[in-house]
C-alpha cells in the first residue's frame, strides 16, 4: 500500500464523511520515508516529479558541521543521536532527520574550540575534552543525500544538554 497526498479523506463541514469523486492518480502519490541511519554511506538517486533527481540518503557516516563563532565549515563523523525534539523513537533507532542532535567527533574543531575561552563556554570545552560535542542537523538527509548542520555553543548548548540529559536514570555520559 503506498503513500499518497490526495486529501480526499477529509469530512465535509457537517462532519459528513467526504464522497470520493475521483480515481487514485499517480502525481498524487507520495513516497515511503528514507529514515537515514548512522553507518557506511549508502546514497540512492531517486526521480521525482518533473524528471529531477533527489539524493536520497539511507546511511551516512559524517557531516559537514559549522562552528559559529568561527565561521569555520569542517567534516566530522557522526556517532549517535542523542536528541530529537518530535520522537524518542528515532534517537532509539539512530534516524538522521532535519533538526536530530547528534554527537559528533571532536578533532576536527580543535582550533575552533581554542578560540573560545573555557570560562566563556565551560560545556563545549567539558565535551572537547571527552572527544566529542554535539550538533544539530539543519538539512534534510533524506533529501539531498548529506547532513549539514551547526555544533552547538553556548545558551543553544546548554538548553539542548538539558533535554538530553533528562532522561530516566540521571545524566548521559
């Protein structure tokens, strides 16, 4: 059974079920979700409407991630998510969407990081020295076949560290 987009399911102002009028049509058909996970970069060209090409992204490893006070844009690998604000289950599954929190390595940023002083930001520093920080995806893996986002500094840091560690059994190391 596939996807599809019609809208035809919906009630009338009454409440009265809608009467089908039409047929199922082909550019009203939707598409299964791709639900990226972490592992060795599988990419899948798909074709959608008007003949285009979508990379669909079924495995990804690493990312292009920006350090923001720097403005520097550097690939790092990606180890597990650690957040998602819409579902539990798709950090449970490991599941690369727009907006996932996901701990990346750290080595790529030590210049970054030694360019903001410890007692400005005491939690990135924590996280270097462990060999990791955390990130937020802003693009869409299932998409355009990559993930591409932004490592998390300060107040944005500390409000998602909050989240994430609230989980049952006290803090995540």
């Amino acid at each position: 059974m596939g996807v599809n987009h019609r809208g035809e399911h919906k009630r009338r102002k009454t409440g009265a079920q809608a009467v089908i009028s039409r047929k199922k049509r082909n550019n009203r058909a939707g598409s299964q979700p791709s639900a990226t996970k972490i592992g060795a970069r599988k990419v899948v060209a798909v074709r959608v409407r008007g003949g285009n090409k979508k990379q669909r992204a079924l495995k990804l490893e690493e990312g292009h991630f920006r350090f923001m006070s720097t403005g520097n844009i550097r690939k790092a690998n990606m180890i597990q998510v650690v957040y998602h604000p819409s579902s539990n289950e798709l950090v449970r599954t490991n599941t690369l969407t727009k907006s996932s929190v996901v701990k990346i390595s750290a080595e790529t940023f030590k210049e970054d990081v030694a360019t903001v002083g410890a007692e400005q930001d005491a939690e990135l520093h924590e996280g270097f020295e462990k060999g990791h920080l955390y990130a937020i995806i802003t693009s869409r893996p299932g998409q355009i076949g990559m993930a591409q986002g932004h490592v998390l500094q300060g107040e944005e840091l500390k409000f998602y560290s909050e989240r994430f560690n609230k989980k049952k059994g006290g803090a995540r190391k």
